[in-house]
C-alpha cells in the first residue's frame, strides 16, 4: 500500500516543503534511505544523513534549519520521533492478526475464553482463567489457574503466568517473561533457610509492556502492582511487594529489591538498582548504573552511586580521573615537608 506526502502530512499535522505527491511503500533509517520509503530526522548525530539520504520522504521538526539542499521531500512536524512513532502504529494495526485456537493447545475445559482470540500450539491454559476479547497467546506460553487477561492483551511465546495474576486491557508481554514467580523470602534458622511462603500475586494494569525475560515477582501477602501505562524493558526484575505507578518506564537491566514503591512518570536507565523499602518520587529521571541506597524525593535528575545530581556527578568524575596524579603531589609534598622538619 502506497501513500502520497500530502496523505501522511494530513494525518500527522505536519506541512508538505517539496513533492506533495511523492510517494512511499515502507520505512527505512536515514543512513540507509532508499526510494519509496520514508525516514525521519530527529536525533542532530544523524543531520548529515539528510543531504545524503535516497528516501522518498524524511520526516523533520519544524525548527530544523536546512543548510542546503536536499532531494527528498521534507514533512515538517512538532516532533519527528513522535511522529514516525504514529506512522508505525498505523503500519501495525494493518497488519494481519493470528485468530483461532491451534488443535495442539491445551485449555482447560474450567477456562473462560472470549472471542476472536488466538491460542498457538503447545500454549497451557489452566482451570479457571479468564481471557479477554481479542487477546494473542502464543505458541508455548503457560497461563497457570485463575489467571485474569483482559482484552487485546498479547503474550508471546514461552511467557509464564503464575496462578492468581491478573492483568488488564491491551498488555503486552514478550517472549520469556516470567509473571508471579515467588518472591525472595527466606527466614535465616540455626540450620539455613526456610523458605517463607509467597502467598500474593501480581497486578498489572492496562497498556503495560513487558520486555523479554523479565521477571516480576509474586508478593508474600497482598499485590505486586504495576500500575497502567508502565513500559519495561528487557531482563528487569521486579522484587515481592513492589509497586510501580503510572508511566514510569525502565530500560534493560534494572532491578529493583522488595517492597520498593516507584512513583509516576520515572525514568531509569540500563542496570539502575532500587534498593528495598524505600519510596521514589515522581518524574525522577535516574542515570544508567546509579545504586539508590535510600528514599528519594519526587522531580529530581540523578546519577551515581549514592545518586547525586547530574552537573555535581560529572565534576566529581572530573576529580576523580585527576586522583592519581593528585596523590602523586601529595607524597612530594609530604617528602618536602619532611625535609623541612630534618633541617629545622
């Protein structure tokens, strides 16, 4: 399926500068731009792309100024990124859908299966789930009794889903995450540890996704919640009892201990560790493989080991690559201040 630069403009409130009529079949990224397709320019690394670039339409943001000229036509928007992220959306939701229940899936005959679903082959479906309208359920994945999955909820394979869990509207889970595994309780005895049952479950809520092999833990007592609208990435664990509010996303490798409750709208980079019992704030932006010790309060930009501020992290760096030259001058003057004191 074709579209002009005056269709995609149209649908994206952005303004057509060369051949409205130009036309595109796919996507491609600005450095490796070919006819027919359409790119997108936000990140300045890559502005030197643009005057190279072969895609037939590149999306811009409205204040880029061009420093000569360029073949391609221009669509300018408020924000490229967010841009081509609606066009791709839309690319998506044309795609064909997997429906029908695969022969060699096993669902219980307790289970409660709504329609136009799709269970794949191999998929484990036990007493007394529920599954939404319209939900995907891959090849291999295991839904353990009394799960709850709302509507248009997509499961790729070999996801696992403990017994108890529920989760909302439109989540969607990649492939290897693991929902409601037990919580790490253990009670140190005389003879080693005994192991403290994890009686709870897991929440989540609509519009969540879930990276591949992450794991959220099930709680002791009570809920584990990931509240709506939570984006994870890839390999994150998430302890017993934590709680994630609203929008907070997380990239690879985070990890966060029991009972930790995060607040609306965070952000936290690659291999970010919370430790346990302690409450973050809203909008706290916290840099990649910064260790947080203790509480935090809300609207703040952190990096570091205790977090600190983002400028005060940087020149203390700066310090700190000086260190061995520093101690270098600190043993010569300690030699001159001894020598001082011999000719006294």
């Amino acid at each position: 399926m074709e579209f002009t630069a005056k269709q995609i403009a149209e649908y994206i409130g952005g303004k057509v500068e060369g051949n409205e009529q130009a036309t595109v079949h796919t996507f491609a990224k600005i450095e490796e731009g070919q006819p027919g397709a359409i790119s997108f320019l936000s990140n300045t690394k890559y502005t030197h792309f643009l005057y190279e670039t072969k895609s037939s339409i590149v999306l811009i943001n409205e204040d880029f100024q061009l420093e000569k000229p360029v073949q391609a036509t221009l669509i300018r928007v408020k924000n490229a990124y967010e841009s081509i992220a609606q066009l791709l959306q839309l690319y998506t939701s044309t795609l064909p859908k997997k429906t029908g229940i695969d022969s060699l899936a096993f669902i219980s005959p307790n289970a409660s299966i709504g329609k136009d679903v799709y269970i794949g082959a191999f998929a484990y479906i036990g007493d007394g789930v529920v599954v939404g309208d319209h939900a995907q359920i891959y090849p291999h994945t295991v839904i353990g009794d009394d799960v709850r999955i709302g509507s248009h909820c997509l499961l790729y394979p070999n996801v696992t889903i403990y017994q108890g869990c529920k989760l909302g509207n439109r989540v969607t889970i990649h492939a290897g995450s693991v929902i409601g595994a037990d919580g790490f309780g253990f009670a140190p005895t005389a003879t080693g540890y005994d192991k403290i049952p994890q009686i709870g479950i897991v929440v989540i809520e609509d519009d969540v996704e879930i990276g591949a092999n992450t794991c959220i833990d099930r709680s002791t007592m009570g809920q584990t919640i990931i509240h709506k609208g939570v984006k994870l990435d890839n390999l994150i664990q998430i302890a017993h009892n934590v709680e994630v509010g609203e929008h907070t996303v997380m990239s690879a490798q985070v990890g966060i201990a029991g009972s930790t409750k995060v607040g609306q709208w965070c952000m936290f980079g690659g291999q970010v560790g919370l430790s346990g019992h302690i409450t973050i704030g809203d909008k706290v932006l916290l840099g990649a493989q910064s260790g947080v010790p203790s509480s935090l309060k809300s609207n703040q930009e952190l990096i570091g080991t205790p977090p600190m501020k983002m400028r005060d992290y940087f020149k203390s760096h700066i310090i700190y690559r000086q260190l061995p030259e520093m101690h270098k001058e600190l043993e010569a003057l300690k030699k001159q201040v001894e020598e001082l004191k011999k000719n006294k």
